[in-house]
C-alpha cells in the first residue's frame, strides 16, 4: 500500500510538473503575439508572476537609479513587486496587514508598517513611511490589496502622493470599456471569488485625472496594471493608443508552482 501512494503522488508530482511546462510555454506565446509590445519585458523573479521583468524596464526607461518605493499589501514579504527593488538597493517601505517571514529593520533604508489599510489611514501610514526612509516622495507605488484597491489609490493621489510608477491590481474580468468596482468597506476580505477590487477602466479614468497614463498590464496572469506620468509618455512610443489593446484578461493560478519555494534567507541576503 506505501509503495501505491508513493507511486500515485511521484505521478501527481510529474503531472503538474509537465502542467507548469505546458502554461509556461504557452504564456511565453502569449506574451509575445500580444498587442502591446511592451509585454514582451515580463520576467518572474519575486512578483507573483511577470510583473518583475515589466518594473525593471519601466525603472530603466525612466533613468531611475537607486529611487524610492512604497508597497501596500505585501502578504509575509515574500512575494511582491517590489523585493527586486529593495535588491537593487533602493529604499523604501511596505504596509500591510500580516508579519513579516524576515526582518527589514537591520536596514535603515527598508522599513515595514504592519497594521490594516483603509483610506482613512493610508495616508497617514505613506507619511509616516516616507518620513522612516528619509524620503519626501516615493518614485514606485504598488497596490494589492484584493478588494478596496482603487479607493486607496484614490486617497493617496488625492493626498498628493504621485509617483513617477504606480502599480495597482485590476479585477481582468471587466473587459474595457465595463466599469465595475465594489462598494467600499473598509473591513472587505477577499472571498476568493470575483467580487473585488476594480475594472481596469476605472483605474483608468481615475489616474487620467491625475496625468497617468496605463502602458501596460501584466501578460502571465493579467492581475497588475502599470502606470506613468504622462510626461515620460514618450519613452513608450509602442505602446497602443487603445486601452483594449493594452488590457489583459484573467489567468490566474495557471501555475502549480513556479522555481524553487520562496525563503526569508534569501530576501535577507539580498538586502544586505
């Protein structure tokens, strides 16, 4: 009987292993018979998925060097947008609502605020954030926060909080140019469904507003939408006028895995 079940999970092993081979190769076709070219730059390093390679493209064609960073909603650490940054030794600083797998404060350049985003409070946090790092204005926001999203980006552009990046979680499913948000609650959970956050048209006119234009949305799981200044506009000559060229639809959870299990070791090291 122990040598059935060892059989039978070394097969289940094999076959998501050969699923993950599959959904790579087919998001790498994907990304490359896209609309927007731009697509083409994303890489998986500490991201959820391809939202890496997408950041460090957008970092170099704005000529930024060791800049500032703010994240919100960052789980235990371990995956987000923004590690790479902190790799690359930028300074910068995470909200969200869990511990934290590693230990940031070694680092004065790094620092966490652990308490629950609401938009009566984020502004406050960003603050006080910036004022940990030394910093005056951040040049990258990321946004994940599965629900109440493109409120809390509302309150931190309406608070004068404008970076030269801001990445923000889009609900794909709203294909432009649907509006869709949910009702703000400042206690939503995620209930794994499809009642959260915004369609990629709401952020859309909400950032127009603020002189932001949408250049990209990430190709392998169509979950992040990126977005700059409109006076660097111009270093992004190929990216399509239309935004249901630029949208990406839902494809979450294809992988069953992807590279080697996350450890606290390795962002510790990396900051270091």
């Amino acid at each position: 009987m122990g040598e059935l079940r060892d059989t039978v999970a070394t097969l289940l092993r094999a076959t998501s292993q050969l699923k993950d081979i599959l959904v790579q190769d087919a998001n790498i076709r994907f990304q490359a018979a896209h609309p927007n070219p731009l697509n083409r730059f994303g890489r998986k390093g500490f991201s959820q998925s391809d939202e890496d390679g997408i950041t460090l493209e957008l970092v170099r064609r704005l000529n930024l060097s060791c800049g500032t960073f703010a994240e919100f909603g960052v789980g235990n650490g371990l995956e987000n947008n923004t590690i790479i940054l902190g790799g690359l030794g930028w300074r910068g600083f995470w909200v969200g609502g869990q511990e934290l797998v590693f230990d940031p404060t070694p680092l004065p350049r790094l620092t966490y605020i652990r308490d629950w985003i609401t938009r009566d409070n984020v502004l406050r946090h960003a603050e006080a954030g910036m004022a940990a790092i030394g910093t005056g204005a951040v040049d990258l926001i990321s946004l994940d926060l599965d629900g109440n999203d493109i409120y809390i980006a509302e309150a931190l552009l309406n608070g004068g909080i404008l970076p030269k990046i801001f990445i923000a979680e889009y609900n794909a499913k709203f294909l432009p140019p649907v509006k869709f948000q949910i009702a703000y609650n400042p206690d939503h959970r995620w209930g794994g469904d499809d009642y959260f956050g915004a369609a990629l048209q709401n952020f859309v006119d909400l950032f127009s507003g603020f002189g932001y234009a949408l250049v990209c949305c990430n190709a392998y799981s169509g979950a992040n939408a990126f977005f700059v200044r409109k006076d660097f506009s111009d270093r992004f000559p190929e990216v399509p006028a239309d935004i249901r060229d630029i949208h990406v639809p839902p494809r979450y959870h294809l992988y069953s895995a992807y590279g080697h299990k996350a450890s606290p070791r390795v962002v510790e090291t990396l900051f270091s």
